[in-house]
C-alpha cells in the first residue's frame, strides 16, 4: 500500500505539467485552432519561469512570466493561422522549432557569468510540497494531498473547465465556433475573435505546464527539459475525446509511466535504461493506434472538433 | 479605409520566389533583437556567422558537410508533404539510415569490404524506409495521425541508437567512448575536399530524380492530386492507400541515405551525436523550397550555413551555437505570413462615409 501511494505521488507530480497543457490546448482545439506548437511553449515557459525565478527570486512573478511569454507564442500562432490563413500544422511546428531553440539559446545566455553564463545547474526558489495535516498518513488519498500548490490549483481547474464547457453559454460558443464556424457567426459569433482568445488561453495554461517542470517537479533547467512532453500532450488530448475531465485519466497514466521507470531504473534492474526510456513514446504510438481504431466505431463520443486545422474568414462564402 | 484579402486569379510565381528572399531578411531583423536582448552587437555575430560558413573554401566545405544531410532529409520530408502527409519523423528515419549501414559495415563479415559501401547504402535506406512504414500503414489503413506517431517514432529511434553504441555494439577497445568500432576503411564513403564528400552527389541526382518523377510522370501526378484532393484522386481510380504507403516509405529511404552518407562518410562509426537535428531542419526546408526539390539544394545549404554560423559565434564569440537554430525557427513566420500573398493580394477599400 505505501508502495502505492509512494508511486502515485510521482504519478501526480508528473501528470500536472501534462494536465495544464493539455487543459490548455483542448481549449484551443476546442475553438477549431490546432496547435502543434506545445512542445515549444512549454519549453518556453520552463525557461522563462526558471530564469525569472532565479533572478528575482519570485516565483509568482515567474509563474506570470511564463504565462505571457507562451501566451505571446500562442498568439503568433493564432496570428499566422487566423488572420494569415497559414497551413496550421507547419504554424505550430515552426512554433515548436523556434521556442526549443530560443529556450536552448535562452538557458545558455541568462545564466551567470560564473556559470558562463548557462542556467544548466543552478539552483532557485521552488514550489515543495503542502501536506495537509490530520489527512497525511490515510494511504492513497494522502498521496492527493501531498503536492504542491500548482497541482492543488488543478484540482480546481479541472471542474471548472468541464462546468465552463459543458455548461455555461461560452462554452456553448466555444464548441459551436469549433465545430460549424459558419452557424456560429450566422448566429452572432466573432468567430476570429474567439479564436484568437482560446488560442491565447490555451498558450498561457501551457505555460504553466512548462513552469511547473522547472519550478517543481525537477527543479531547475536542463536542456532539452520537456523531452516530447508537448507531444505527449497533442496526444493526451485526441485520447480525452477532447473533454477536460476525461484528460485526468490520460495525465494519470502517463504520469504513472514516468512514475514506475523512475522506480525501476532507481531499483536496479536488467532492462537497458533505454528502453525503460522509450516507454512513454512507445506507449503514445500505441495508445494512439488503439483509441483510432476504437474510436471509428463509437463515432461522436471521441470525435474532434469538426472544423479543426481549418480557417475561416466570412468573405469565403 | 480597411485592407480587404482578395483572391487571386493564379498563382504568382513572382511571390513564390519573393516570399522566401524576404522572409530571410525578416528573421535576421527579429534575430537581431533577440541578440540585442541578450547584451550582443547583432551586426558583429552576423558577420561572424556569415564568414564562418561562406567565407573560405575550407569553411564552405564545412558547410557541404552539414547541408548534405540536410538536402537528404529535406527532400524526405518533402516527399511526403506533397502528399499533405506530414512526416515529422526524418531525424528517426535518418538514425535508422545511421543504424543499418553501421550494422552492415560492422557485422556483415561475408561479403568482401569493397562491397560495403554499397550493401550499406541499400540497408540504410532499407531501414529509413521501414521506419517510416509504420507510421504510413497505420495511417493508410487506420487513419491514425501521422503528426504524432512520426515525432513519437523519434525518440523511439534515438534511444535505440543509444543502447546499441553505449551496450552491445560498443567498441571495447573504445575506452570507455560511446561509439562503435570503426568501419572498415575500404569501406568509407569518399571524400572530396576536407571533410566535403561524395554524399553530394547523391543528394543531387536524388533531387533531379525527384523533380523528374513528380513534375514529368504519372506517378507524381497522382501523388500531387491525393495531396490537393484525396476524393478527385479516389474518383480517378489512384490507389491512395498504396501511394501513401510507397510515398512514405520513399520519404524514409531519403532521409536513412542521409544517415548512411553521415556514418560511411564523416563518422566513420555509429556514435553519441548522431542525431543533431537535422530531421526538424528538414522541415523547414521542405517549406522553404515550397516542396521543389531543386530548391531545397539550395535552402539546405543556407540551413547548413545558419548551423555552421551558429558553431563559428559559439567559438569565436562564446555565444551559443542555439542563435543558428533560432534564426532557422524564425524563418518560418515570416515564410507562412507571406505565403498567404502568392494566392491573395492586398486591396484598400475606402469607404466614404459608411462603416467599417
């Protein structure tokens, strides 16, 4: 049992940067807007939250900051697939390829100069662990309670997200503009407005994803830091069926994964550290490949946006 | 007064080429503030980069080295974007090229040295092309999205690389480096001047094939046709599950003759740093050359450039080499903002006294 509870604490600690950014970009999906871009903003948010944290010492100021500099690339993208048309698949790439290279270029240049200058192994303020006394020593549950502030902050997102969806009347909007854009400015929608909005709010969450690996889960900046999580998390979000509280579960199991191999490899074992290394990708291929296929047969519950990666613009009639 | 977004009549082919001229000068500039963000004269560190590739035969061979690859993969990747198949997964495809001509050259003891040029070439591509076979079936027969499976396919790759050079291929009179045994030296892919190699010959007749097979034959007719429109194409009777998974699989040998031509000619061995990138620059390539083969010789050498500027900056200004991938990212927003004008051209409309 503590064995358990043990493993699903990393399980947490690694599903939160997965859970926001996938909350984040199922909003922007949600609005018609694909974004491949997540890889770099998370990477982007990782480096800006570090560096800002590490120079200033203030983790809410680097929490923000990371929010506006990944909501900033989300605007880019919104920019070149909403006002100039661009193919959104190659948009959201060049997003990724040009935030990983400016993280790179970032964590080797705000450092100190003792340092020459890198980021890599230095140390800052971090966000640790708030135990709820009285509920600490109840296995399972207390491994829930035994996180840091941001992932409490998710347990709030979640709810909310779905309510906002699924029952209030932007959520309604945001859903219409996703899947028949052309009703929903017949029916008095600024379908690019709304767009550029979700596509901005998804950025922001992403950014906080990114902040969280490198303000709590392994504190400080490494190159190469999210190591595909932005991809995991494009994945994460076709297994959610697009739906915020279903996102849990993929968050969960893939946290989980990161979980058992870091106690594998910690325990010792005869499986290669590579392969041990290759789960979580493996698993995404397979994954994917399954809920596809499953999927074509329960059409509707798991089917995206009808208009998404497609643009729109009121003069096309 | 607004600015209307009209349609154009045709295609303007005096955008298709402006577009990217300018979108070069547009990444510079943006370049530039990043560079003054980070306390350097913008000016200095391009003259260093533009010196340290373009500025003397033995820096330009420098160059040939990195944009052999480079044009390898970028022809892949094009390939495949004709298709709209969006095969992001060349730097895996290229590491199984590295990782099948190394197995060639290294365990293939039966067949004379001589011959391992050769055999590895065809194995390379072998294994590129087999890599990219998964992702092209599982999307051919079960629609399941290339995007992911392809990047995922990677990591898969890279981290198989890695147990063979640090586990059961390392080189035990290796002290201890993460690499394999050298090839046998009969065996090397020749080089021509410096470390510059015959890869490029390769690369070119790869490209003018290509250019010759989609412009001037059926085959690259029906490939453009399933790319513009899927259900024309199925109206005239083209096979698309068959054309996606050859087209891809012809994707994947290109870039595994990348990974061949890096082993058998500069490497000399399968190592650590195999994989540097190159699959993801040859996105941008593919994009830039706007998916012309000819053209992408040319925008992979400019790629290759910004790189070996980028190692130059690093060595000469102790900057990091990253600026030259920055810079290659940033091509790509000015390239995708003006493409909308090779189809649609700006018009003002003013208005007289009505609303906007």
């Amino acid at each position: 049992m503590e064995l358990i509870t043990t493993l699903l604490i990393v399980t947490l600690r690694a599903g939160t940067s997965l859970l926001y950014a996938t909350i984040g970009e199922i909003y922007t999906e949600r609005s018609g807007i694909l974004n491949l871009g997540v890889e770099g903003m998370m990477m982007l948010g990782a480096v800006t939250a570090f560096s800002v944290v590490y120079a200033t010492g203030n983790l809410i100021l680097g929490l923000i900051m990371a929010m506006l500099v990944s909501g900033l690339m989300a605007l880019v993208h919104a920019f070149l697939s909403i006002t100039m048309r661009a193919n959104q698949v190659v948009s959201g790439l060049s997003v990724t390829l040009f935030g990983t290279g400016l993280a790179s270029y970032l964590g080797q240049r705000l450092g100190p100069e003792s340092n020459g200058f890198s980021l890599s192994g230095m140390s800052a303020e971090k966000f640790t662990a708030i135990t709820i006394p009285g509920l600490s020593e109840v296995p399972i549950l207390s491994a829930f309670l035994n996180q840091d502030i941001i992932t409490y902050l998710l347990y709030l997102i979640v709810p909310i997200s779905w309510y906002f969806l699924y029952r209030t009347k932007h959520g309604l909007t945001l859903r219409a503009v996703g899947e028949n854009p052309k009703t929903a400015s017949a029916m008095g929608s600024n379908v690019s407005k709304i767009r550029y909005i979700y596509t901005l709010v998804g950025g922001m969450l992403v950014g906080l994803g990114g902040a969280h690996l490198t303000l709590a889960y392994t504190p400080g900046w490494a190159e190469n830091i999210t190591g595909g999580r932005g991809w995991i998390v494009i994945a994460l979000v076709i297994f959610s069926g697009w739906n915020p509280s279903r996102a849990v579960f993929g968050a969960i199991l893939f946290g989980g994964i990161n979980a058992v191999q870091f106690r594998l490899q910690a325990a010792g074992t005869n499986i290669p550290a590579s392969f041990l290394n290759m789960a979580p990708y493996l698993a995404t291929v397979v994954v994917l490949a399954v809920m596809t296929i499953l999927s074509r047969k329960k059409r509707g519950k798991f089917a995206s946006p009808s208009a998404l990666g497609s643009s729109f613009s009121i003069e096309d009639k | 007064m607004r600015l209307v977004l009209e349609k154009r009549e045709a295609h303007s082919y005096k955008m298709t080429v402006l577009v990217p001229i300018i979108s070069v000068g547009v990444s510079l500039l943006i370049g530039a503030f990043v560079l003054l963000f980070s306390h350097v004269n913008p000016l200095a560190t391009y003259v260093y980069m533009f010196i340290g590739a373009f500025g003397s035969w033995s820096a330009f061979t420098e160059t040939l080295v990195k944009a052999i690859p480079l044009m390898l993969t970028g022809l892949g990747v094009s390939v495949a974007f004709r298709l709209r198949f969006w095969n992001i997964g060349a730097e895996g495809q290229y590491v199984w090229g590295a990782i099948g001509t190394a197995w060639v050259m290294l365990y293939w003891n039966f067949i004379p040295n001589p011959m391992l040029l050769p055999v590895g070439l065809l194995i390379g591509m072998a294994a590129g092309a087999g890599w990219a076979g998964i992702p092209a079936v599982l999307k051919a027969v079960w629609k399941v999205d290339e995007t992911l499976t392809t990047l995922m396919l990677n990591y898969v790759a890279i981290l198989f690389a890695e147990f063979l050079y640090y586990g059961p291929w390392r080189d035990p009179e290796g002290y201890g480096f993460p690499g394999t045994k050298p090839f046998p030296e009969e065996a090397w892919l020749p080089r021509f001047s410096g470390r510059a190699h015959w890869g490029l010959l390769l690369a070119v007749v790869a490209a003018v094939i290509l250019w010759f097979v989609l412009s001037r034959t059926k085959w690259g007719f029906e490939i453009q046709m399933i790319g513009k429109s899927p259900k024309a194409a199925r109206c005239q009777g083209v096979n698309i599950k068959r054309n996606i998974i050859l087209v891809i699989m012809l994707s994947g040998a290109l870039s595994g003759l990348a990974g061949f031509a890096e082993v058998a000619a500069v490497s000399h061995r399968l190592q650590k740093g195999i994989a540097t990138g190159y699959g993801y620059t040859a996105i941008i390539i593919a994009w830039m050359s706007q998916l012309n083969p000819i053209a992408a010789l040319f925008v992979a050498l400019l790629m290759a450039g910004l790189l070996v500027g980028g190692d130059q900056i690093q060595m000469m200004m102790g900057l990091p080499a990253a600026m030259g991938v920055v810079l290659q990212g940033l091509l790509l927003f000015p390239l995708l903002a003006g493409s909308i004008f090779t189809d649609y051209h700006l018009r003002i409309i003013r208005n007289k006294g009505g609303d906007a």
